[in-house]
C-alpha cells in the first residue's frame, strides 16, 4: 500500500513557493463487456506534481482485476499521462480517457477531495435542501455502494463523509476518519455483497472507529444484509449466521439498524437495538404502473415463500397474484409442481428479493406451459448476478430485469435487459425522519413514491 500524506500546513506552504498543488486525474470508464455504452465509474488521480497515482473505483466485487491495475500503477510511478497502460487487457469493459483534469487542493483531507471528484464524475454534483438544523447529520459509505452512497447524501444537501479506506499488502483492512464526528448523528451506508466478508468487517472497522471518535449515535444502513439465508438450523450443527452478524454489530456499538426487503422477516428479532426494515415494492410498483403491458399482467411468486412479498406487489398494482409451487430433489435440481392461479395469456411479473445463480428462472417455461405469453418481467430487490445469471439472461422470453440499486451492478454486469431502480430517495427520507424524531411509516404504503415526491427534485 502507498500512501502519501500531505499535511494541510505542507500544502500551503508549497502554494507559498509557487509549486501547483492540484489534484490531476484521468476518467476511468465501463461498460458491458463487448457494447453498450461507456460509464465513468472512477478515476486514477494524484495529489500534487510527483505522487503516487491512486485508483479511486467502484468495482470491489471485480477484486483480481483491480488488484492488477493497482499494481500497474505503482510501477508507473507518478506518471499520470501513461497511466491507462495499467488497464491494458481489459479494453473490452474498461478504458482510461485521455484528459487530465484538475482541482486546486484545499486543507481537506484527500478523502474528501476525492469524494468531489467522485460525485462530479457521477452527474451527482446538484445539492438538495440542506435544513441547518441538520448540521450534526454524516452520511459515511464503506466501499461497497459509493454511488448509492453519493445519491443519498447529496439528497440530503451534504458532502459524503470524509473516510479512509485501505488495505494492507497482507490484505487487513485499515480504517480512519478523516472529519469530526464527536455528538454528531452518523450514517454509514454499506450493502454487504461479494466480496461478502470484507464488506462485512469493513463495516465493523467503520462502525468501531466512529465509535472511538466519539459519534454521537451510529445507524448502519445494510440495503443487502450478509447470511440472511441462513438465519435458521435447516440441518445440525450449522452456524445460525444471520444471527451472528446481528450479535457483531450490535457489539461494535451500532444503534440502528437499517435494511431493504430482506430475505427472512425473522431476522428483524436478532436485535435488540431498533431495527427499521423498508420495503421497495412500492419503488416498483411505481414504475410497472407505467408500463403499458400492465393491465394484460399478473404478478408470479417463483415458490410459497415468496408469496407474502408478491402480495404486496398484487396490491399495489390491483392485479391476480400466481404462486408456484416447487420441490427441490436430492439432487438439487428444482421441479416445479403447480402453478395456482390463472395465467392463460397473461403477461407474468416475476417477483424475488434476491437473484444470485438465476435458479428462479428455470421455473418460468412452466408458465408457458399453463398458457402465459413469452413475455416475462422480472422484479427483484437485490441483484447479486452470478455469471450463471447474467447468462440466463439472454432468453428470448425475457423482456427486462427490473432491480433495485440496493447492491452495486458495476458495468461489467449491466446486461442490456437490465432497469434499475433507485432506492436513494426512499432512504434519505428514512435518515431525515429519523434524526428529526418523525415518524417515517408513510414509507410502507404503496402509492409511497407518489404521496411523499421522493422522486421529485429535493
């Protein structure tokens, strides 16, 4: 790991020699491996003539790639203008602009500099409303989900949290606040997704070193929560995982805690300190409302356990709800043994929290089989997108992929069937009812999107 640190009297001490004491930086942009369109997702930068270049990125998942990159980048040296041979090999999904851009160093930390840049390089550089009764209000992200992160603080008329994040050559991860915190009101926003286990520790390491600052309360916002399949003994001797995660965050000093649809409602009761769960049907529902295919539809539970979450979605969009019905072999493999419900030349609106290995949609042919159109729509909340899945994705009778930004799809997985949806506003409204002391349930009604404005501008 290199890290140069300029301390703030060093800086101006230089901009009194005369010496350029700009942050350069070069666009680092993706895309859909082999088309679609090109994305900025970071930037490679240096902090002043000579230091090290950096690789600001939003790809954690693709950790070996980004390995390699960094890597390239310690052997260039300083040398900003050669730095996209660093990403040669990966000029199918990846591409470094040639324009060196730059921004005058103030005494901010980097962290925070870096965090402008960030927000500018995702269209986010529009404040909302700031009230100045919210002046003791943080919003911090792990490295998780930083452009969901963004969207959120900016929404709410604050600059994302000035925090340091690192990893050491032995691959511990190093944590440090970089702004005062102490009585303050602070957010921390990290979906845990792959790599799981270092999301998940980072978000401890966060968690504790606001807590040894002297935070004021500390809320966890987990829009994916890790192990939420395993919250309960299918078998002996197993790990009741989600619990455990419940037990380390309340033991780093957690307050709150915040998550999106998750897996298994039973979760909520591992904690003891007060947890909100929200609810994106709505968020959906607002946009299949729109669609002109809706009034031929119906919404489709892919098993029983799904069936209370379609429901919802039947509700909020006044349409007959299906439900599969499927039985898992020794095997492994799934069968589907009844469809109940009439899908006889229906459109189908698949509804799931997760979509991982895609299993759920080697059910659907079953639909067509009961007289249900080639026109499928998949709704689901937490796109995690295995390889398998992002293949499966390419079958005729598949229209869209409808997801929710609750975890991070870096270009390389933004497969062209794929609309997302943002969950930014509903969480900002969530954070300003809860530091305000108001109540935040109008959120769990259906028409939420519509009554609230949560996607006007702020």
């Amino acid at each position: 790991m290199i890290v140069e640190v300029i301390h703030p009297a060093e800086r101006r001490s230089r901009r009194r020699q005369g010496e350029s004491m700009d942050v350069c930086y070069r666009i680092l942009q993706a895309r859909w491996p082999g088309g679609g369109s090109w994305r900025n997702w970071g930037c490679v930068y240096q902090m002043g003539p000579g230091g090290a270049l950096k690789l600001q990125h939003n790809m954690g998942e693709y950790y070996g790639q980004v390995s390699a990159v960094e890597h390239r980048l310690r052997m260039l040296g300083g040398a900003l203008a050669q730095a996209h041979q660093a990403l040669e090999g990966f000029s199918d999904w990846c591409r470094l602009l040639p324009e060196v851009h730059s921004q005058p160093m103030d005494d901010r930390p980097e962290s925070a500099l870096v965090n402008e840049i960030e927000a500018r390089l995702l269209g986010l550089e529009a404040m909302g409303r700031h009230d100045p009764d919210e002046d003791d209000l943080c919003i911090f992200s792990g490295r998780a989900n930083r452009p969901l992160a963004q969207a959120v603080a900016r929404r709410l008329g604050l600059p994302l949290g000035a925090l340091t994040v690192d990893r050491f050559p032995d691959t511990e991860i190093f944590v440090q606040i970089d702004e005062l915190v102490r009585k303050k009101d602070v957010y921390v926003i990290q979906p845990c997704t792959a790599p799981v286990n270092e999301h998940l520790v980072e978000l401890l390491l966060i968690v504790d070193a606001l807590r040894r600052a002297s935070a004021g309360q500390i809320t966890t916002i987990i829009p994916y929560y890790p192990y939420a399949r395993q919250e309960r003994m299918a078998h002996g001797r197993e790990a009741l995982s989600a619990r455990m995660v419940a037990t380390m965050l309340e033991a780093s000093g957690v307050a709150r805690v915040i998550y999106v649809d998750i897996h298994a409602e039973a979760i909520q009761g591992f904690f003891t300190v007060p947890v909100d769960w929200l609810q994106a049907y709505p968020i959906f529902a607002r946009y299949f409302m729109n669609q002109p295919f809706v009034q031929d539809a119906v919404v489709v539970s892919p098993d029983v356990g799904r069936a209370r979450l379609a429901g919802r979605y039947a509700q909020a969009l006044g349409l007959p709800l299906v439900v599969m019905q499927k039985r898992r072999d020794a095997s492994g493999q799934v069968e589907t043994t009844h469809v109940v419900g009439d899908v006889r030349d229906k459109i189908p609106i698949v509804i799931d929290d997760i979509m991982a290995s895609g299993s759920a949609l080697a059910q659907i042919p079953e639909l067509f089989n009961h007289g249900a159109r080639r026109e499928v729509h998949l709704a689901i909340t937490h796109p995690v997108l295995l390889p398998g899945a992002l293949a499966r994705l390419d079958a005729d009778w598949l229209s869209e992929l409808v997801v929710a930004d609750t975890v991070l799809v870096p270009p390389p997985k933004q497969h062209p069937k794929l609309q997302v949806l943002s969950v930014a506003p509903m969480l900002a409204y969530a954070i300003r009812g809860i530091h305000r002391g108001t109540s935040i349930s109008p959120l769990w009604r259906p028409d939420a999107p519509q009554e609230l404005g949560l996607y006007e501008e702020p």
